[in-house]
C-alpha cells in the first residue's frame, strides 16, 4: 500500500528544495494505493494512486509549468524502475501544488508542514497553540507547535485540551 521509490542523491534533492527552490530532476516518489487494502476506494478492477513528491513552498513560481515538468519526472521514474508505461493505465488524475494547498487550506504558501524545521531554534519559531491577540482561540495539527507527523500532531491537540481545560478551572 505504502511505496517509496528513493532519489539517487537525497542530499542533493533536498538542497534543491531548501536552498535553490527547484524541483530535482530524479524526485523521491512516495506513492499510496489505499485500494490495495480497501477495493472501494477504486472502481472494479482498477486502483486509486496518490503520488507525492517534496517540493518548495510556494514562492511566486509559475507551478503550471513546473508542475508539466514533474509530472515528466515521475512517470519516467515510475516507468523505469516499474518497467511499465504508467500513463497507458491513467484515467483520471488531480494534481495538487502548494498553490492549489495555500487557497483550499490556507495554509502559509501552501507548506503542508508549517515552517520548515531544519535548524536548531525551528521548535521555538513555530506558531503557538494560542492566539495572543485574540481571546480563546487556539491552533493545534500539524502545521503549528510542537511540529508535523502523527504523533507531534496528536500532541499538538493535547497541549491545546490542557490549555482550554486550564483555562475553565
Ligand atoms: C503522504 C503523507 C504521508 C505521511 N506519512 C506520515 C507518517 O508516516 N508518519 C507521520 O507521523 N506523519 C506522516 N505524515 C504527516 C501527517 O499526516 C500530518 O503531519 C498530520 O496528518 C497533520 O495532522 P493535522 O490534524 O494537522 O492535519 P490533517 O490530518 O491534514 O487534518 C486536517 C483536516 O481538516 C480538514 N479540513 C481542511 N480544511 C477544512 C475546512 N475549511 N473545513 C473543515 N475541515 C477542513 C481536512 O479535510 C482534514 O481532514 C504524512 C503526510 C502525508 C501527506
């Protein structure tokens, strides 16, 4: 269900997408096919694929055309190691970029993790679970204090529980 096909040169890769914001030409490609465990997600006979790569937060980039560009990337990837032609077996597709991310969520340039977290005093910089101009309104998930994943999200929600339970007592 879970499927990682790894960059030839991940430190590369990453270098691209913190310091120079380009996509990298031989992307890390996670791919999810929840139809492999639920047949429902996909019609009969077929399967539901989500594809991701890493890329920069949205900086003004016309994501179009990077988007065409990555698109190129990955199904040559996919083909190669897969030793397939990926795009006979398409009928439908959606792409989302951190354009399209930023207007359906709102979220900061369309980052799917908040700030990024790759140096020493990122954990102090995130937003806090509170709102200090603000009264009563509080942020918890992913994108916010402590950090993104899972379990920072969940614990995340219980600073902020704590924070409202404190409050009321
Ligand atoms: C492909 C992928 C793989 C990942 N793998 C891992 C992993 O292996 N381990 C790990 O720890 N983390 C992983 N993560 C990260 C993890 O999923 C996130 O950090 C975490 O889900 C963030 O939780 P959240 O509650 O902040 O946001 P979300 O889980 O995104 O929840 C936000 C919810 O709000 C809803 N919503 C959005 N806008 C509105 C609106 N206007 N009105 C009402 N509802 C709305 C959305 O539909 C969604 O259900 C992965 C993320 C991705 C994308």
């Amino acid at each position: 269900m879970h499927n990682i096909l790894f960059s030839a040169d991940y430190k590369r890769e990453f270098e691209g997408i913190f310091d120079t914001h380009k996509l990298y030409t031989d992307p890390t490609i996670y791919i999810n096919i929840t139809s492999k465990m639920h047949a429902a997600d996909a019609p009969e006979g077929m399967e539901n694929w989500f594809v991701m790569i890493n890329v920069p937060h949205n900086n003004g980039e016309d994501w179009e055309a990077l988007r065409n560009k990555a698109r190129k990337s990955i199904v040559s990837k996919i083909n190669r190691l897969m030793k397939t032609n990926i795009e006979e077996s398409i009928i439908a597709e959606e792409t989302w970029t951190p354009v399209g991310i930023e207007s359906m969520t709102s979220s900061f340039k369309g980052a799917l993790y908040g700030n990024a977290s790759n140096n020493k005093m990122a954990a102090f910089l995130r937003h806090a679970n509170f709102s200090s101009e603000i009264e009563q309104l509080y942020f918890c998930g992913g994108s916010v204090h402590p950090g993104g994943g899972i379990p920072l999200a969940l614990l995340s929600g219980k600073i902020v529980a704590d924070l409202i339970l404190n409050e009321n007592r």
